[in-house]
C-alpha cells in the first residue's frame, strides 16, 4: 500500500529543543568575564585621572574611553558565552541542519540575555548600595541644616526663605545707612535673601538692586553710583555662573543620551555576537563528532 499524506503521522520528539544546561553554563561565563573586564577597566580609568593639576585626563577623553571599554567588554562577554553555550549542547540526531542552525543562534541569544539580567542585577545591587549610603549621608546632612535653621540666635523659629525676603520688603527703613551700619548680621542675611530669591525668581527687581545698592554704600562707604555699579558687577557674576551651571546640565543630558544609545546598540551587537559565536561552536561541535563518527 503506497503512503499518502493521510497515512503519514507526524513524529514528534519527547525531548525539549531548549537546553538550559549550556545556556546557564554560557551565562555564567560571560558574566564572570563582564565583571572582570569592568575592574580591570576600573582600575584603568583611575589612573587617567588624578587630583592634581595637570596630570589628570580631561572628562571627554576619559568618557570616551569608558563608553568605549564597556562595548569592548560587552562583545567580548557575548561571544565567549555564545561559543561556550554552541559548543557544550548536545548533538541534535536526526535534524535539518537549518534548525540546528537556527537552535544554536536561539541558544546563544537565551544565554546573552540571562548574562545580560545577571550583570545588570549585580550592577543594580551595587548602585542601591551606593544610593542608600549617599541617602544616609544626604539625610543627616538636611538634619542638621534643620536644626540649624530652626534655631536663630535669640532662640527664635525662622521662617522660611521667601516669606522672610517679602517680610523684609515690608519692612525695609526709609533710611538705610544707619540700619545697615548699626548692625551688620541683619544687614548681610537681608542681602543674601534678596540675592537668593532673585536666583528663584530668575533675576532682581530694580526696587531690589537699588536697596542693594544702598546697603553697599551704606557698609562700604562707596559713593551711590560706585556701589550700584558694584551690585550689578555681582548680579552679573551670578547670571554667569547660573548660565555655566545650565550649560554643564546640558552637557550632561547629551552624554546621559550619547551613552543610553551607545549603550543600547552596543547591546544589539552583543546579541549578535552572542548567536553566531553560538552557531560556530554548535557547527564546531557538530563536525567534530562527525569526523570520530568517521573514524569508527
């Protein structure tokens, strides 16, 4: 009786086509190598910077290098994971070589990716550690601002900054001179609130800059357009370095960006790296037992 395709029952086999075995033995390798490499690169990089003036690599240079050595680590990790994760799975009898194939690149992408959750958790554990101890630090910091602001000289509570700056306005004396000389604590913590709210509300008032002005004279014995123009030189100052502090964020915000993208391409070639060194060590393999196969 010649076979039909109604009489043909499709055989399938009871073993899974997934081997977590190679896999995890993979995973474990190239985490161990990511770790290793990330020290090494560690100590590398503290030693391009120093303390001293001069001898210590510029930020550029040394972010450079860093993003650099972390793709370098990431497909060195992935390709002798994947290699491993090929070569240490068992023969697959009686398949098409294209599903070996595609079996092997499966494997050394599960194995990238579980080296990936390792390395990333070990990292995440390592950062919470130093967040917790930077929160720590943060926290007893604002204590004892708090104590410190809570408690003035004659005992009293403070207000906070903004209402004590529109508590100054109202009651800011006709004369200024002999207020700002009699007493110079009173006088030195009015500037500074008028100074900081004008940093909050993005600059100061005319009314602001003249008090100011007049509490400069007033201390300094400067005639009134000498102290004005020394208040503008100041507010000036202030704006340059609001503007510089503005430019680093942004600066920042562009490598924060530059590294996230880097960082995300660095790992798609990782995961590639990871399939066909995967494929090589299962072909490797493969053509090995063939050729003692061979032999017998």
């Amino acid at each position: 009786m010649p076979l039909t395709s109604s009489t043909l029952t499709p055989v399938e086999s009871s073993k899974s086509a997934i081997a977590w075995g190679p896999i995890i033995g993979g995973a474990v390798a190239a985490t161990g190598v990511s770790l290793i490499l990330i020290m090494l690169g560690s100590g590398l990089g503290l030693t391009m910077v120093s303390p001293w003036s001069g001898e210590s690599s510029s930020a550029a240079t040394v972010g450079i290098t860093a993003a650099i050595w972390l793709v370098v680590v990431q497909w060195l990790s992935s390709a002798l994971g994947g290699y491993l994760t090929g070569r240490l799975r068992t023969k697959w009898a009686a398949i098409h070589t294209d599903e070996v194939f595609f079996r092997d690149t499966a494997h050394g992408f599960v194995s990238w990716a579980v080296a990936t959750l390792f390395v990333a958790g070990f990292l995440a554990s390592s950062l919470t550690s130093l967040a917790g101890a930077g929160a720590q630090a943060v926290g007893a910091a604002a204590s004892t601002a708090t104590v410190a602001a809570a408690s003035t000289s004659d005992g009293t509570t403070d207000t906070s900054a903004a209402t004590a700056y529109f508590t100054d306005a109202l009651l800011r004396p006709e004369r200024v001179s002999a207020n700002a000389q009699g007493d110079d604590t009173a006088a030195t913590a009015e500037v500074s609130r008028i100074l900081v709210n004008g940093a909050v509300a993005g600059g100061v008032p005319e009314d602001d800059k003249a008090y100011l002005a007049a509490i400069v004279s007033a201390r300094t014995g400067l005639e009134a357009e000498q102290a004005r123009g020394r208040v503008d030189a100041v507010l000036a100052r202030i704006e340059a370095a609001k503007v510089a502090a503005q430019e680093a964020t942004d600066k920042a915000r562009k490598a924060a960006a530059t590294t996230a993208l880097v960082g995300a391409i660095s790992l798609l070639v990782g995961a590639f790296i990871s399939c066909a060194a995967a494929a090589l060590g299962g072909r490797q393999r493969d053509e090995e037992e063939d050729l003692i196969a061979a032999r017998l």
